[in-house]
C-alpha cells in the first residue's frame, strides 16, 4: 500500500489573504494528499516546527506580500538546520518571474503563480516525492 503523501500549507510573513492557499490545501486534499494548513501569519519557526512535528513530505508556501525572497530562503535553511533535507519545498503567490531563478537557487524546488492550474502542483508533487 502506497503510503498518503503528508503536506503543510503554510502562509509565512503577515499577508492578511489566504484565499489562494486555501484553494490550493483544498485541491491537494481532493487530489489524494493529506494536508495541513498552518495558518495565516506564520513565523518561518513555526512553519519549521509544524513541519518537523506533523512529519511532512512537503512544504508548500504561499507569500503575496512580497517578503517571498526574505521567507523562503529562511524556511529552507531552519528545516535543513532539522535535519529535514528530504522536504520538498514549493511556493506560490504573487511572485514576480525575475525573482524564481533565486528562489530555486535557495532550494525552493518550484514556483508556482497566480492562474496555474491545481492539477500542476498535485502533478509535480507527485513527480518528486517518492
């Protein structure tokens, strides 16, 4: 039996809309994943802990304040100081196109932006989780 891919949804920083994030908790969850959403405004050392206590796979940000390229880097770094260098990292939200080569520099594994369709998320995780 193929154990349920567990993924934390989290929402880093202090943007006040978690809209997308939800929708996204949702199609994870309708697509088979077992999901945990964190949130609104979540520390990257809440996010990190949640993560180490809740035993996830995955690690699916959300940022539309603009804080993405300051967060996200950081959430990579505290789960790897966890010893958690097996945790897919993505992100998502209002990301300007310039500033996704950093963040894949910095460990996010992918980014995704307003208007991509859920099944591309559902489909990459399941493509690198094994």
């Amino acid at each position: 039996m193929e154990k349920t891919i567990r993924v934390l949804v989290a929402k880093p920083g202090l943007d006040g809309h978690d809209r997308g994030a939800k929708v996204v908790a949702r199609a994870l969850r309708d697509a088979g994943f077992e999901v945990i959403y964190t949130g609104l405004r979540q520390t990257p050392e809440q996010i990190t802990q949640a993560a180490l206590q809740e035993d996830v796979q995955v690690v699916a940000l959300s940022v539309l304040s603009g804080a993405h390229n300051t967060l996200f880097p950081r959430i990579v770094e505290l789960l790897k100081n966890e010893g958690m260098n097996d945790v897919l990292v993505i992100g998502g939200g209002v990301i300007p196109d310039a500033d996704i080569p950093g963040l894949k520099a910095a460990g996010i594994a992918e980014v995704f932006t307003p208007g991509t369709p859920t099944s591309n998320i559902s489909d990459f995780i399941k493509a690198s989780v094994k």
